[in-house]
C-alpha cells in the first residue's frame, strides 16, 4: 500500500506580524499540528538566559517577546540605512560580525576595518538600546567570540582564540578610540569565547564554517 506523506511548513516573519512557526503533518490519514509561537519561543530564550520563566505569565512573556521584535526591527532598520554589514538572527539573539573583517587570518587583533565597523555598529547600538523606547530593557551585552569546527579542531584548541577576539573586542568598545559615548555600556559589557560550540549551517545542512568565524553582540533581556 502505498501512503502518500506530506509536510507543510509556514512561518511568518514580516516586520508587521509576529514570528510564528508552524508544521503540519499529513500521514494519508490524520493531519498533525505543532505551532511554535512568538511566546513559547520568548520562554525558552529566557529559561536559557536563567530566568525562572515559571514565574512569569503568559502575557508577560508575551510582552517581552514583542518588545524585542520591535527592537530588532529599529536595529535592522539602523543598520542597513547606514550600511552596516551585520547578520541578525533573530532565533539565537546573535548579531554577528565576519570575523575575517575584524581580524587578519588566525589573528586577535582587530583590523582598521575591523575598528570601522565596530565605531559605526557601536553608534547604533547604543543610540537605539539605551533610548527611551527600550530605557531599562537591556540589563547586559555579550560579546561572544565563534571559531569554526573543523577535523582538525577541538572545542578546547579553539578556545583560546574565542576568548581572545571577544575580549579585544570588547576593550577597544570601551576605548576612546571609538568615538562613542559607551558609558553605560561599560556597565553592562561581558566577553566570553564559546570556541566551536555553536555552529552556524546553510540552506543544505551543512555546516557554513565561514559564517561560524565571527564574533557575535547578544543582548539579555532584564526581565525584574
């Protein structure tokens, strides 16, 4: 007998609509659903920032969620009216940077393109999350340092680099050097190298060792 099985995958990420996920399976027979809302999103991003989600409501969460979807959305806005070339990705929080800009080859020292982009990514960033739409949402900025897995690598050979980019990055955002006001930055910047341990993969599954090398500004939400 021969069943025919059919998936459909709808997703919505149009600046005026929330981001939904949803996939529906058809076995010939049955249909069945799952659909990953803006808020069950939200209360995973949290529980993995340490939040006690548990102790939130459902609209809170909710709330949450919309309030960083709008401030994505005047970040991507920023960026791109300025020619700033960032990749958000809105699922893991990343706003990343090639590091092959930043650095030369294997190197930790940023380049003057590197300082460039990051002079011009900084005046954005803090134009917009410190701003009084968002005054008090952010309680702290990673800088997170990527390196990719290769057959010769280790997470613990890559370490070291990770830790080295993401903490020289996050000294020259707190230079004078910038040209920026990151004052209250200053405040609420941490460095942390997280090695090869999260990967990046292309449209085929396959992992996108050039978009894994790159050096990542997350923020976290301050939900009290």
């Amino acid at each position: 007998i021969f069943v025919k099985q059919y998936t459909y995958i709808i997703q919505s990420s149009a600046s005026n609509f929330l981001t939904d996920f949803s996939i529906i399976l058809l076995d010939g027979e049955k249909e069945y659903y799952y659909t990953d809302t803006i808020t069950r999103s939200e209360a995973r991003a949290l529980k993995e920032q340490g939040t006690d989600v548990g102790s939130m409501t459902e609209d809170e969460i909710k709330e949450i969620a919309e309030k960083k979807t709008d401030l994505f959305d005047d970040l991507q806005k920023e960026f791109e009216a300025q020619g700033i070339n960032v990749t958000i990705n809105r699922s893991t929080g990343e706003i990343a940077m090639d590091a092959s800009v930043l650095f030369g080859g294997d190197s930790a020292v940023i380049t003057d393109d590197g300082k460039v982009l990051l002079n011009k990514f900084l005046s954005v960033y803090t134009s917009i999350i410190y701003n009084e739409k968002y005054s008090g949402f952010i309680s702290k900025t990673l800088v997170e340092g990527h390196t990719a897995p290769t057959a010769e690598s280790t997470y613990e050979s890559g370490l070291p680099l990770s830790e080295e980019r993401a903490n020289n990055v996050k000294d020259y955002c707190l230079s004078s050097d910038t040209g920026v006001d990151t004052s209250k930055l200053a405040q609420a910047l941490e460095a942390v190298g997280l090695s090869n341990s999260k990967p990046v993969y292309g449209l085929d599954g396959e992992v996108d060792k050039a978009a894994c090398r790159r050096v990542s500004f997350r923020f976290i939400v301050n939900v009290e």
